[in-house]
C-alpha cells in the first residue's frame, strides 16, 4: 500500500473513531434541555437523550399468538399502573418535592446501561438527601436478560438485590442456571429460595408493571428514566440529569404525582 492511500485510511479511520466517541460517551455531545409535553401521562413530559440499547421489535407476535391470559395479564398490568403512575414508578420513594426521585429502566446486557446505572448509583451514593432511584428491570435483549432480571428480583426477596445487581452489571458472562448458581454462593443468599422466587408471581408482577410502564411512556429501548416528571429515552450524561433534577426540585416535580 502506498504512502497516499496509508495517509487516507488514517484520515478515514480518525474520523470514525471521533464520531463514535461522540455516539458514545454522552458527555461530550451538545446538549440543550428541550422539552416536550405529553399528552398521556398527564403533567409529565419528554426530553430525548442519547443512544439506545436494544427496543422492541415490530415484528414480535407475526407468526405466533399470546395466549388470551398472557394478554389478560398485560391489559390488565398496563391498566394497574397507568392508575397509579407515580406509585408504579417510584414506590416507596415518597413525595418530598426536596428529593427528586428517578426511576431507572435498565437490561443488563445493555452496554450503554451499564455505563448510566454506574453513574446514577454514584450519584445517589454522593447526594443521598437531594435524590433516589427506584430500579426497574427491563429485559429486551434476549433470554439472558430475562433471567437475569428475574435473579435480581428474587435476590431482592433474600435483601441482595444491590449486590446481584451490581454483580450482574458488570460480568462479562451471560446469566446461566449454573452461572446464577455460582453467583448466589458468591453472595451468600439462598439458591433453593433463589430458584422458587424467580417464577414467583410477586417477581412475574413486577415484571409486568415494569413492562407496562415502558409501554405506558412507549420507550423502544433501553436505558430510559423518568427523572420527577420528565420522561428520558436514551443515555444521558450526569450534567443533563443534574439539571434535569434542578429544574424537577423547581418546579415541583410531585406536582405531576398529585394530578396522575
């Protein structure tokens, strides 16, 4: 290869690799905090992020049907949550208009999830008083996922959930039987209960709601938040989210909670 051809794939190679970093690390994109109102849910609103791990597919169900008590359950979970959003979203986080709090919508083979809920889990560590997250498990990216959301979940019922979560987050493995297997020895919990609570309906329920929140603010992927009352698709850098939780405090971001 010549000396001019060298220099142009260089050249080409540079610029790829700039614009990946700028696709990739939210940090150092341009962001404006634009805002859009929502028609449903009422009071809540929506500001567009960056990337996106994953999403639904359109074509899921061509070829194959539910059965009518799978779509029994899905109706009737979307209409449980979309009566109570902010109970759906934030639990037992409560209503201090002083600390905003965030739900988290994350899959763990999302790489662009792993990176946010790091840095959302550092924060809230740093400014405990002034902010709080709600986890919720949004498996999109295949068997894996599914499982090892169900792994956490049942983790919570033992008090784990932090450390499986944590564990799962940042493995390189996939979530096996044999690999949850080995984590639940790892961290001390019961792998008998482990294994019972991961088909428990208290976990399938929690699933749904989850679920049914995504389909309720019609995120196509993850990672998604809700920040007090605006609605996030994609990744966001933690100067976004600060402002975000700025403007929420302001303006009353419970507000939303009180007309919902």
């Amino acid at each position: 290869m010549d000396s001019g051809k060298r220099s142009t794939l260089i050249t080409l190679g540079a610029i790829f690799a700039g614009y990946a970093a700028l696709r990739t690390v939210p940090s150092l994109l341009p962001e404006k905090l634009e805002l859009e109102p929502l028609n449903t849910p009422a009071g809540f609103r929506k500001y567009v992020a960056g990337d996106t791990s994953g999403g639904f597919d359109p074509f899921v169900g061509l070829g194959t049907r539910e059965s009518d008590a799978v779509i029994a359950r899905k109706e009737a979970a979307f209409e449980r949550v979309s009566n109570s959003v902010c109970d759906a979203l934030y639990g037992e986080l409560g209503t201090n208009p002083a600390r905003v709090p965030i739900a988290s919508f994350s899959d763990y083979y999302c790489p662009y999830c792993r990176i946010q809920t790091k840095r959302l889990a550092e924060m809230t560590n740093a400014m405990p008083n002034e902010v709080a997250v709600a986890w919720h498990e949004l498996p999109l990216l295949g068997d894996s996922s599914n499982l090892a959301a169900k792994a956490a979940l049942a983790a919570k019922r033992q008090g784990a959930y932090v450390a499986f979560h944590e564990r799962l987050m940042t493995t390189p493995f996939q979530a096996t039987p044999e690999y949850l297997s080995r984590l639940a020895g790892d961290l001390g919990v019961d792998e008998e209960r482990l294994v019972a609570d991961m088909e428990s309906p208290e976990v399938v329920r929690e699933l749904e709601n989850s679920s049914a929140l995504a389909r309720v603010f019609a995120f196509v992927g993850t990672p998604a938040l809700v920040i007090g009352r605006t609605v996030v698709q994609g990744q966001i850098s933690d100067k976004m989210v600060r402002k975000i939780i700025e403007l929420e405090r302001e303006e009353g971001w419970n507000a939303a909670c009180v007309t919902v």
